[in-house]
C-alpha cells in the first residue's frame, strides 16, 4: 500500500511544483507523508460537502485542485473558515495535497485536458516560460586527470542534461605554459615555456552548482593553477501556461461553443462574438484566466476558450474580432479532476480513488 508521500512524489514527478505560479501554494499541504493510503479522492476545492464525503468514504488522502489555506491563516477555528475544512480533516487523518497551477500547465494537464476535449491539437503554450539559466563549465585537463576531474564535477552535479546524466564534451588539444617565479608546475619545470597534451572537458549545470564544481574540479586536478572558463547560457524555454492550437477541423464560434458546453458538462456557455464565424485557431487557459486575452490577441487566434471573463475584456475581444467562449471555472476544470482520479487509480492499483460525487458548480442554472 503507497504512503501520501510515494503519492505526493508520484503527482510532483507528474506535475512539478517548481512550475507552479509565484503567487501560489501548492503539494502536501496536510497530513503525515507517512500514513498508507488506500482510498483517494480528487476534487476541484475542498469544501465542507467535499470534507463529508471524505470522511464518510474513510478516504486517506484528497488531491484537491485548489489549494487549501491558500491565502494562510493565522488560526483554525471550528465554525470559522478555514477551521471548518482543516480541522475535520485533521481529526480523520485526511491528508490533502494540491498540484493546482502545475496541473494547468503541466504536459497531460488541465489545459492538455481542455485542448484534447474541444479537438484542439498540435498545441503549444500561449504564454511560453523561460527556464532557468544554465552555465557551461570547460577545464583543461592532462590525460591522467581526466576521469578523475569528471569524476568530481559528475559529482557536484555538473553535466545533467534532462533525464540524462554525466554529461560530457571532451576535445583534445595542446596547452601552454611558462610557470613564474614561485611556481611549481605539475610538467615541466618554471622559468621555461612547456607544452602538455591537454583535453578540453565542458559540462552544463545550473547556477546553483557552479562555486561547488569549481571547488571539486580544483581538489581533483593536479595543476597547481587549473585552466577553467565559465560561460553563462541563454535561457531556453521550458512549457508555460495556457495552449493554442488549430482545430483538427474549422468550424463556427458556435459549433465550438456548443462542443465545449457537452465535453465540459457545462450549465451553460457564454459566448462573445458572431456565432457563424469560421475558427480555426483556439486559444485555451483554464479557470481564472481572462488576462490571457492579451495573449490569444498575440498568437492571433481566431477564438480564446477560458473559465472566467471580465465585462471590460469582452468588450476589448469584442473590438478586436477575437471570439471568446466562456464555460465557466469549474467546467473548464472539473473534467481534469475526474481524468486524474482515474490516472491514480491506474498507477496504483491497490488504491480505491475516486472523483468528489458531492462537489457541485456553485454557479449552476437558477
């Protein structure tokens, strides 16, 4: 039986945090890492219908989309806010964990999920992000020390390059020298030019292990002054938020609308624009999105699909001829929950995982 913690790796390994929002609180958020679990459920928020079913189902663990606590608290009361979804959850050893903004984005995420559903493919994010910047690192190194230099910066944590590494480049060449007054060169002796066969070792790494490869490679050369040069890299581009894409086949805003309205089991969808104009290129951002609109503008989409649009924006699409469709937050989402649940309950087997049966729109028709 898995641990909330083999589970909690399993979702970061799936959706990382570290490409979640600045703004936004995100992974374990309660409960002990090690307590089994072996009945799950995803939800969209964590409400007080959403703590009952939980607890009533002896549910070991919720994987909510919404962060719970996500502004902080300074207390939990029962009968006061967060107190009221914390605090029965704490009681029943309920852990909670929240993927939230790493979910939206992440590869088979909540915007893949949108895009898959409306026919939308060959995408890509709307609004790309840059990695972080990485460094490459090339020593000169005689023959004889060059496992062992590689060795020592391997394993600071130089040359990984994806899921691969002890990642290497290594060219051989010919160093000179002339060692001065005080020296004491490895070849050759000081006060005279010497030539040694030499190779040229490069290795990438991040930022954060440059000061420690440079210490290991210097414990494990054998050159009393070791030749190295660090070059700082252009940051490539790592996924981002929000997709576009084309439409497997062009249709109408309002074909679009009402495929959205019956794949997302939306209440209801509203719409901007002439419903008989062609689309081809959509644009998609889940939830909370409409400042996305700047962006589909951008990509020049012919349509931007989000969960939640401000009366000023519509009016701004409008302006531009961009068609808007507007599902609504929880549809635009929920579908995502429920696809999780059932990719839990594929990777592991021994876990009952389940989708909220009690979680409803807030929103709903009147």
């Amino acid at each position: 039986m898995p641990t909330v913690a083999e589970i909690a790796a399993h979702l970061e390994a799936f959706a990382p945090a570290q490409t979640a929002a600045d703004w936004d609180n995100v992974g374990l958020l309660l409960g002990d890492p090690a307590s089994p679990v072996e009945r799950l459920m995803t939800c969209l928020t964590v409400t007080p219908d959403v703590v009952e079913e939980a607890v009533a189902e002896r549910a070991n663990l919720i994987v909510s989309h919404h962060p719970i606590l996500f502004r902080g608290a300074k207390r939990l009361v029962a009968g006061k806010g967060d107190g009221d979804v914390v605090l029965p959850l704490a009681k029943a050893g309920v852990a909670v964990y929240s993927p939230h903004t790493a979910f939206d984005n992440c590869p088979g995420g909540v915007n893949d999920i949108l895009c898959r559903r409306l026919g939308v493919e060959a995408t890509e994010p709307l609004r790309p992000r840059e990695g972080p910047r990485g460094y490459k690192l090339a020593v000169y190194v005689p023959d004889g020390d060059l496992a062992k230099v590689s060795d020592a910066l391997f394993g600071a944590g130089a040359g990984v390059i994806g899921k691969y590494t002890e990642c290497s480049f290594r060219v051989p060449g010919k160093g000179t020298f002339l060692g001065g007054e005080g020296s004491n060169p490895t070849v050759g002796q000081a006060g005279r030019r010497e030539e040694a066969d030499e190779w040229r070792l490069e290795v990438v790494l991040p930022e954060a292990k440059v000061a420690g490869a440079v210490r290991a490679l210097r414990q494990a050369h054998s050159y009393e002054e070791p030749a190295y040069d660090i070059y700082q890299l252009k940051a490539g581009l790592t996924g981002g938020e929000g997709r576009v894409g084309d439409l497997a086949k062009p249709t109408t805003l309002g074909e679009l609308a009402d495929r959205a309205k019956r794949e997302l089991a939306a209440a209801s969808v509203q719409v901007v624009g002439d419903l008989s104009r062609p689309v081809k290129k959509v644009a998609v951002a889940c939830g909370a999105a409409g400042e996305f609109l700047v962006d589909s503008l951008r990509a020049e989409a012919d349509v931007f699909v989000t969960g939640e649009l401000r009366f000023h924006d519509a009016l701004a699409a409008r302006a531009a001829g961009v068609g808007v469709i507007v599902p609504g937050h929880y549809a635009t989402e929920r579908p995502a929950v429920e696809e999780l649940a059932a990719k839990l309950a594929a990777d592991f087997p021994g876990v009952t995982a389940w989708a909220s049966r009690r979680e409803r729109d807030p929103l709903g028709p009147g």
